[in-house]
C-alpha cells in the first residue's frame, strides 16, 4: 500500500490526517485477517522516524524519504515524489517475496505506483479519495494543489489495472471528468470497525463527558479545514437559537484540531471559527473539544442528539458512517458519498451545502421529535452495520486483488510457441457466396 502523506501511525484530526489515514490503517488489519502481509510506505515526515516500523502481525509501515524529513503540507510535496517513487523501485526489486499488488492512495501516490508499475510490472490499484478537478470546481481559488495533479490523474484513470470508486458520484466524475473506462472502476466504500464504534447508553455516554443530560448535543468531528463547511453548522446554530419555541439548552460540540487542549493559535481555521462564533453571538453555546483519540470517539457519538456533516465536497465520509453505527442520526450535505451513506428521511437528512437554514429546520425537526430522533438512528445503525463495515470492504478489495494477481500469473507462465510457418492454398473450387458467408 501507498499513501505518500497519510500513515496510519499519525494521530487523526490534524490537517492533513483523516478518513486517508483510518482507509489505509483498517485495510491493512483486514487484509492480514485474511492471510496477506502488507507492507505501507508513507514519507518520512520526522527525522527520528525509524526506516521499518512493524506494527502487529504481518503489517510494517516503510518510511521513504522523499524530502526533508519534516511535515510538509501535502499541497507542496509533488515535487519530492520522483524521490519517493526511486526509493520504491529499488525497494521493492530487492523484497523477498516479491509484492502480487500495488495499491495506491491519492494521487501523488498513483504516481509512484506508475512508476513502480512500468519498471517492475507489478498490478497497480488506485484509490484517488478525492479528485482534483472536482475540489478545483468547489473550492476555486482556494484550492492550491499544482496543476499537474489533474494530468496525472488522467494518466492513472487510463492506465491503472483497477480504480477504486468509493461512491456511485466517484465513479460518475472519474467517468464523465477523466474518461475512465467503466469496466475498470470497482465500487467499495469506506466503513466502520465494530468493535470500535456501536452504541452506547446515551447517559453513560454523557457521564463520561461531563455533559448535561437535557441539552441538545449537535456534534460536528473531523478535520477543521474550511471545506468541512463548520462555519455553515455555526450559521444554523445562530438560526436555532433564535427559534421563540426552543425550549432545550442547545450546545454545539466541535471535536479535533491539533491539540488535546486547545489553543486558537495553532490552528488558522480554529481561530476563524471561534472569531466567527463570537461575531454571531454564539459563543456560549459552542465547545470546541480539541482533538481526541479515536477510542474516545464512540462516546462523543453516542452522547450527541445528532451528528451534523455539511462538507461543499465530500468523495465519502468516514465520520457520518461512524456515527450511523452508534445509533445517532446524521444531517448531512447532499453531496458525494454523503449521499449514499445517509437515507434522507430514514436514517437522517440530507440538505443542500452552505445552506444554513435548511440545516437549521432539520436540526429543530430532532430537537422536537425524539421518538424521531430515535427512529432515524436505529436505522442508521441497521444500515451501517449492513452495507459499510471494514470486514465488508476488504471482502471486495480481496475480489481486486485476486483478480488481478491471478491475472500476471497467468500471464507470467504463458510459453511462447514457435512461429508458425504460412502458405498461401488456392481453392480447388470457386468460392460461393455462401462459402464466403461460412468462412466469415
């Protein structure tokens, strides 16, 4: 597996480690599960990393180095991924055994399994998790990838030996955008560990957190970068409050960032959320957490009245997901893999992106209703536990793999035969015309 920024060593919710990460990290486990051994190669990011970290049974996280050996936004690495993809070629002719598949995470990690590809003829796999040229349609100016991102993704979408489409929207823009070849492009969605994530008694969950047991708990986890649409659930807050009929104390609780114990200062969108809070008199009912570990996370989900997602761009959501397996609805954008993981209308709702008062209406639908509320998350966690659990996902990833190994086999111990000699023979009797429709 290649996943050139995201390891799954690194702690989740900073600005450059999320869902990448969690795919990566529980595709390894599952894969092991099943009998395969998985090396992970992700870039040296500190200088004190040691070369070859094993962590469990049969799973060992290479680090390449590709760059100065410290973190660097992953908008700025491309130029260090011909270093990357070298240390991968040597790496990989010399292992004993020899690697059956290449499975690449995000573009820049395509690129080097191309490279790997072409010298050593190894399968390559290719999930993009986000696509460059739908994030430049949504974010604009704010998007600060190179352009090259999209022509490399253009190579990969016509030379990969499978593509990893995470949702029906993934697939329709690989197609519609990149000219993907349908027959290449497998759907398998993201999931949820069950041991990790399933309900729990709403007010245990909220003893341990120390909140109060009547409020209205609307919870928002993730990674704070703007595209996360956070402003827009801080917006809609503001419109709740001012409902004449609300009765419940409403409290917002932002989960991640960089720090335990949160300090504005690190961290630019944080600042900006909080200053925006403040603006719209607001600041009370908000609780920026900071970040927590993800063994932590089962209670925040389980405490929440609702779990809120309003992302302009989301290739799948990993969090709505989680927080369908512990009983909680989920108000999410319409958009991406959002749209395919909730049920509008049976296990939460979906609403239009950066549209506050939709969300708003939505939020006092559950504040009012909790029999709905209820209803709407035993469904989730029904579907959840149905269509997207990890065990699920590296079921269709081994179909892939199979496919494809079995493939080079096949092709690695086909003999040539010798040529053959032709001549030319002239009939001994003329063709008919129904001969020649024979013989065509």
């Amino acid at each position: 597996m290649i996943s050139e920024h995201a390891s799954p060593l690194a702690a989740i919710g900073g600005v450059d480690a999320g869902g990448q990460n969690i795919y990566v990290a529980n595709v390894a486990r599952q894969l092991v599960s099943r009998g395969y051994r998985v090396d992970i190669f992700t870039r040296r990011d500190a200088p004190s990393l040691p070369d070859v970290v094993p962590v469990g049974r049969n799973i060992r996280v290479v680090h390449v180095p590709a760059g100065p050996p410290r973190e660097i936004p992953k908008e700025q690495l491309l130029p260090h991924m011909h270093e990357f993809a070298e240390f991968m070629v040597r790496y990989c002719a010399q292992a004993t055994p020899g690697y059956d598949i290449l499975h690449a995470n995000f573009f820049m990690s395509g690129q080097v399994g191309m490279r790997v590809r072409q010298v050593l003829d190894i399968p390559l796999v290719v999930t993009f998790h986000a696509l460059g040229q739908v994030r430049r349609q949504c974010q604009g100016a704010s998007d600060t990838f190179p352009d090259e991102r999209i022509q490399i993704e253009r190579a990969l979408a016509r030379t990969a030996d499978a593509i990893i489409a995470e949702c029906p929207q993934d697939e329709a823009d690989l197609v519609s955008l990149y000219d993907a070849d349908p027959h290449r492009i497998e759907i398998v969605p993201c999931g949820f560990d069950a041991h990790e994530f399933h309900p729990v008694t709403r007010a245990n969950a909220r003893a341990a957190l120390g909140w109060d047991d009547d409020e209205f708990a609307i919870l928002q986890l993730g990674r704070l970068v703007p595209r996360k649409g956070i402003d827009n659930v801080i917006h809609a807050l503001r419109i709740l409050l001012d409902d004449a009929a609300c009765e419940r104390n409403v409290r917002l609780h932002v989960v991640g960032g960089p720090d335990y114990n949160v300090d504005f200062s690190h961290c630019e969108e944080l600042a900006r959320l909080a200053r925006l809070a403040g603006d719209l008199g607001v600041a009370d009912h908000v609780d920026f957490v900071g970040r927590r570990d993800r063994d932590a996370l089962r209670d925040f989900y389980s405490a929440a009245d609702v779990f809120v997602t309003t992302p302009w761009y989301e290739p799948f959501g990993i969090t709505p997901v989680e927080a369908m397996a512990c009983a909680t609805p989920v108000i999410g954008s319409d958009v991406g893999g959002i749209r395919t993981t909730v049920v509008d209308g049976e296990t939460g709702f979906l609403v239009p992106a950066k549209h506050p008062e939709a969300l708003a209406e939505r939020l006092a639908q559950l504040r009012d209703d909790r029999c709905l509320a209820h209803r709407l998350g035993l469904a989730g966690a029904r579907r959840a536990n149905r269509h997207f659990t990890w065990s699920g996902v590296a079921d269709q990833l081994c179909a892939v793999y199979s496919r494809l190994a079995s493939a080079q086999r096949s092709k690695a111990t086909v003999v040539p035969l010798p040529p053959v000699r032709t001549m030319t023979i002239k009939p001994a009797v003329p063709v008919t015309a129904t001969l020649k429709e024979s013989i065509r």
